[in-house]
C-alpha cells in the first residue's frame, strides 16, 4: 500500500545502514573542524590584540592642541615651526587641532586617561595605516607611492620622516645621503669608489636622480619624456639633440656605459677598458675587420681616439671629431 512518505533512492549495491552512518560520520568531523579554527583565531585570555594602532573612538570630539600640550608638553613646544601647524589654517578644519588633524578627535582619549587606543598612533600603527593617514593630504603630491618599492616593503612615512622631532626642512629623521645608506648599503659601497658622483660631499642629492615616493620607473628614478634627462640636466654638453644619435644612449640610456652611483673606472665606465665596453656591440671591430688592421691591432689605441663624440654628432654619422 502506497503512502504519502517519501521515498530514498539509495545508490545501487548500497547499503542503508552504511550511508547514513558516513554521513552522520562527515557532520561530526566537519563541526570539530570548525570548532578547532575558531578557537585557534581567537585570542588567548588576557592576551592583547595585535593592532595597536589606536583607531579613533566613533563619538570623539575635538578637544584642541592646547588639551594635547597639557600632557604632550615635550611635543608642543617645539611645534610651532613645523610645517603641519598650518593645517589649524587651512579651509574647513577646526581651529586649533592641529593635534587631531593626524591623531584623531581626542575627547575619548583624554576622559579615559590618556588610553592609547582611543586615539591614532602612528608609532603603533601598522605601516598600511600610517601610510593612509599621510596620504590623506599628500596624495596629490605623492600619488604613486603605494606603487613604489618603500611602500611594498613596509616602509611607511614615519620610516623615514620625524614628524615632531625632526629638524630638517622635510622632517626627515637624518640628513641625506645618511637616512637612505641606513637601508641601502649596497649603494653606500658603490659611493666608496675612487669615481663617484658627489653624493658622500653634500654636492649632490639622492632626491636628486629619484623620487623616493615613488614613479613608474625602476628604482624610484625621476621619470621625464627623455629619460636621460636625468643625467643631461647636469652634463649638459652631451645632452644634445643631434643629428645622429648613437643608439644606445637614446635605447639604453647613460646606464648602458655608465655605473651612476660609483666605479672604479674613470668617467664611471662600466668596464676599465673602453674599447671592450663598444665592443660588447661593435663586435666586428675586436679583429680589425672593419678598420682592415690586423687582428687586435685596434686595442693599442682607444675607440675614442677618433671616434670622438660618442654621445652624438651634428657632423659625422660615425662620431668622427
């Protein structure tokens, strides 16, 4: 007799009994699962959370830097030449907060104290945060630096700039070259070269060839519509345009021939000996078959000698003088 009930096909050769004890077996198993990762996610009693940053409590009230300097004494006094100070001018802004333009409204921070996590503290804050927080006004004049290497690295702004006590015009925390050898040693040993650009003198500056916040170039170089203007804006005598362009300078740029930061090679050429540097493309030339000399004949005198102008010529498409 039919009833209402309905009716579990089972799999063929299956038995009833068997599949309904692997699937209470599968439930079982996938709530103990969830149970382990949720007590491992969760933090240990009286352990305290890994984010430190403070993030401002949501009914805050600005309260005014001249609640800050009561406890921040050491900070304020010596604020007011620091450039942020105009932010308390500034269209829109509270009058007076200059404090909590960066940290946040600071009511809920005074009532409990002075409890950390009721206001934005750089110091603890991740460098995401931090770099956030900057680019809130900076991002007009910085806006590829999340794209740049600091930023992927976790280099943020307070890694390189003291923003209170930092006596630099740009609130770094040193001078540069200094602040950018703390990280970039290998370059420091390329400066340590008998032939180097003025950078250890104070003649040049690092900010000079990169924008430290960041381009579409490699290694944070300065971007223009002529790469090389980098070089050119101070070698002015090769930065040309000429008739005939050798080649490598306008595909390859100064870098091809030359190592910028330091070498131990006159003129920071890449390799002490000239003509092994032209020939690495002028291969033909090392057995004299293009001069009809005889075999390594050439290497007694440099490429040079007549080929003079090798960054360009408006008068000789070999770069004859």
């Amino acid at each position: 007799m039919h009833t209402d009930r309905p009716v579990t096909r089972l799999p063929i050769n299956a038995a009833p009994g068997k599949r309904s004890g692997l699937l209470v077996f599968l439930t079982l198993w996938l709530g103990a699962a969830i149970l382990c990762a949720t007590a491992l996610a969760a933090p240990a009693p009286g352990a305290k959370s890994s984010d430190q940053s403070g993030k401002q409590a949501p009914n805050a009230q600005y309260v005014g830097s001249d609640t800050c300097a009561s406890c921040h004494e050491e900070v304020s006094k010596n604020f007011a030449t620091n450039p942020h100070t105009k932010m308390a001018l500034m269209p829109g802004n509270h009058e007076g907060v200059t404090c909590e333009n960066c940290h946040g409204a600071g009511s809920e921070h005074v009532a409990g104290g002075g409890d950390i996590t009721k206001i934005f503290d750089p110091a603890k804050a991740s460098s995401k945060d931090v770099d956030a927080k900057c680019l809130t006004c900076h991002a007009g004049a910085h806006p590829d630096f999340l794209r740049s290497p600091h930023a992927k690295a976790n280099v943020s702004c307070v890694s390189c700039h003291s923003i209170h006590a930092s006596k630099e015009e740009t609130l770094l925390k040193a001078p540069q070259p200094t602040l950018c050898f703390q990280c970039h040693g290998d370059t420091r040993a390329a400066f340590n070269m008998p032939f180097h650009h003025q950078v250890p003198e104070g003649l040049i500056k690092c900010t000079d060839c990169h924008d430290v916040h960041g381009t579409f170039a490699e290694n944070n170089l300065r971007t223009a519509a002529d790469q090389s203007a980098i070089c050119t804006k101070c070698h002015t005598d090769v930065r040309g345009p000429f008739v005939y362009e050798h080649t490598p300078v306008k595909a390859e740029g100064c870098t091809s021939c030359h190592s910028p930061h330091g070498s131990q090679n006159a003129r920071l050429l890449n390799m002490p000996s000239i003509n092994t540097l032209c020939n690495q493309c002028h291969s033909r030339v090392a057995n004299g078959t293009v001069h009809g000399q005889g075999a390594g004949s050439d290497e007694l005198e440099p490429c040079t000698t007549c080929h003079t102008y090798i960054h360009g010529s408006n008068i000789n498409a070999a770069f004859l003088r």
